[in-house]
C-alpha cells in the first residue's frame, strides 16, 4: 500500500506585500548610542526596540525569534560574551538563532582581527547611509528573515535536527499540513514540544513554532 506523499516547505510561498512586511515585523537597534535612524525607522512604520546592550531578556526575546532583523553597532556591546565586543556579540545571536537576519551597523574602522564582523553577519548597514537607501537594505533583509524556510533554521537548530534527516522531513510534513488546517494547529504545536531535547528549551521551540505557524499563514 502507498503511504501519502510528506508536505515539505518548499510547497509554501515566501513573499509579502510590503506595507504587511512593515506592519508584520519587529526590528531591534543594538547600539550604545541611539542612532537618527531609530527615528526615521519609527516614521516609517516599522516596530523597532533599541538596547545599549543585552540583557538576558533581550537575549531570550532574540533566541525566541522575536526579532525579525538586528542592526548591530561594533563598539562598547557584546562585553559580556567576549572582549571582541560586537563580534563575540555577533557569535552569540547566530549561536542561540540561527535565522535572525544581523546586519553589521558601524561607522568605525575595524582591525583586521575584527574582520569576521562584516563577514559573518547578513550584510552591512553604512550609519552614514541615507534614509531610503537604509529602508530599501532593511525591507530586502526582512524579506529574507520573514520566510518559513529561513526560520525553520532555527526550529531545527533549537530540536538538534539535521536538515534533511527523517525528523526534519516528519516535522515538515505536520507543519504545512497544519498551516493548510487550523484545526491541526494545537497537534503541531504537540509534536514541536516532543521535538525539543530539554524541558529547558520547550518555551523557545514553542515560540518558534507559533511563529512558524503565522508565517505559514501568510505564504499559502
């Protein structure tokens, strides 16, 4: 007998219309001084929080997947997590969530040692950028971060899954099939918690998977 074929997100769209991605997104300004942009931001229509530095608050909001997208100065953040400053600041928000979208945010020169900054986040913010040039970089990495395939990322990552296995496959298939029926939404949810590795880590795997759910929304 032949089993029913498995959904995968793939099958699901990724875009938004723009005033929605706006309305829709929350953007967070690491910096320890608070840029003229925050304002213009603000002007446009965008949610946006802005911290000196982290906190474990903000560190939990950000591993929760709250934040769509990280503006992220170099200079005087990340002391906690290293003496690399904004760099070992960098390390940390990719380690806890894969898929936020962090564009590096500094008008300071860099060492050489300091290089991995702009090499390993999504791309690179100029504070001395103009207004709309800065929207049009932050609307195309919204773009990017508000999609299923980009925040499975960090479904899998928090569930210790490797992308392609079984699991990710299996998990795949409850997902879309919950997205296409609300009423499969509280099994998803179920079979998200069964596919954390810690009691620990069940509050962030449901965080991620109800927002997986309100972006599958948007894409079918």
């Amino acid at each position: 007998m032949f089993g029913f074929k498995k959904r995968t997100i793939a099958e699901l769209g990724e875009s938004l219309p723009r005033a929605e991605l706006v309305n829709r997104s929350r953007i967070l300004v690491i910096d320890d001084e608070a840029p003229s942009l925050l304002q213009d931001l603000k002007d446009y229509g965008f949610a946006v929080d802005h911290v000196s530095d982290i906190n474990s608050q903000v560190s939990g909001s950000i591993e929760q997947c709250r934040y769509d997208l990280i503006l992220l100065d170099f200079g005087e953040v990340g002391t906690t997590f290293g003496d690399d400053e904004g760099l070992s600041l960098l390390k940390h928000i990719k380690a806890i969530s894969p898929s936020t979208i962090v564009f590096a945010y500094t008008s300071k020169a860099l060492r050489s040692c300091h290089a991995d900054f702009y090499v390993l986040s999504d791309g690179n913010l100029d504070k001395d950028a103009g207004v709309q040039e800065s929207i049009e970089k932050i609307v195309e990495g919204l773009k990017k971060s508000r999609s299923v395939s980009n925040t499975w990322k960090s479904f899998l990552h928090r569930c210790a899954i490797a992308p392609g296995t079984a699991d990710d496959l299996r998990l795949q298939d409850a997902f879309v099939r919950a997205v296409e029926s609300p009423k499969k939404h509280s099994y998803w949810k179920t079979v998200a918690l069964d596919a954390a590795k810690s009691d620990e880590g069940k509050a962030v795997v449901s965080a991620i998977a109800s927002k997986l759910l309100e972006l599958g929304a948007q894409a079918i």
